[in-house]
C-alpha cells in the first residue's frame, strides 16, 4: 500500500510525514512576522497584543472544530471517511464565522479603537 507508515526505514518514513507538518509551520511563522511588524508599527502595542490572541483563539477553534467533527462525522455509517474530509472545510467556515461574530459583537469598541489609533498615526507621518 502506498504511504505505508509502519514498513519500511523508520527514519526515512518519519522524515516524509513531518516534512509537509515543517513547511506549513514555516510558512505559518512567516504571516505571524509580517502580520507583527505591520500591526505593531501602524497601530502599536494594544493592537498588536489583540492581534496576537485572536489569531490564537481562532486557530484553537478552527483546529478543535476540525478534530470533533472528524471524529463524529466518521462515526455516522453513511458519512465515513468522506466525514474526514469535510471537517476541515467546516472547521474553516466555523472558525470565520466566530470571528465575524466577535467582530459584530464588538465593533463599537472596534471602531473606537481606531478611531484612537489614528492620531498617532498620522502624528508619525507628519514627523
């Protein structure tokens, strides 16, 4: 069988599963960099810590979403391995639909904290 875990040069077998897991986490780390220096130097520290924990609550949503609907839509007979496949799209959609959520919930103290941002950003343009 093809992709075959538990045959073969463990090294080897160990070495082609991790590296797709390697390359996702790099790529990740560098939206993280570039998504810090452009909110910490625009908007500043409050921004930059809200930033930072909203991305982590999303991802742990996203992430756990995908993992329970994986195993209850593999449990339903009809569904099976397809169920799999299918969380991770669902799993995406619950994740964007809590943060559209959070922005509904929240956007008059949203907009307020623009509205603060602003002077000091157009402070360091006058400089």
């Amino acid at each position: 069988m093809r992709g075959e875990l538990t045959k073969g040069p463990v090294m080897r077998r160990m070495l082609l599963f991790a590296v797709p897991m390697i390359l996702g986490n790099l790529l990740q780390q560098c939206y993280n960099v570039a998504d810090t220096l452009i909110v910490g130097r625009v908007l500043g520290a409050n921004a930059l810590a809200a930033v930072g924990s909203a991305f982590t609550l999303l991802t742990v949503i996203s992430l756990g979403a995908r993992v329970a609907l994986a195993y209850l839509l593999f449990a339903i007979p009809a569904v099976g391995v397809a169920g799999i496949w299918w969380s991770v799209p669902i799993g995406w959609l619950l994740a964007d639909l809590t943060g559209l959520g959070y922005y509904l919930l929240r956007r008059d103290k949203l907009f307020r904290f623009t509205e603060f941002a602003k002077p000091r950003a157009q402070a360091k343009k006058e400089d």
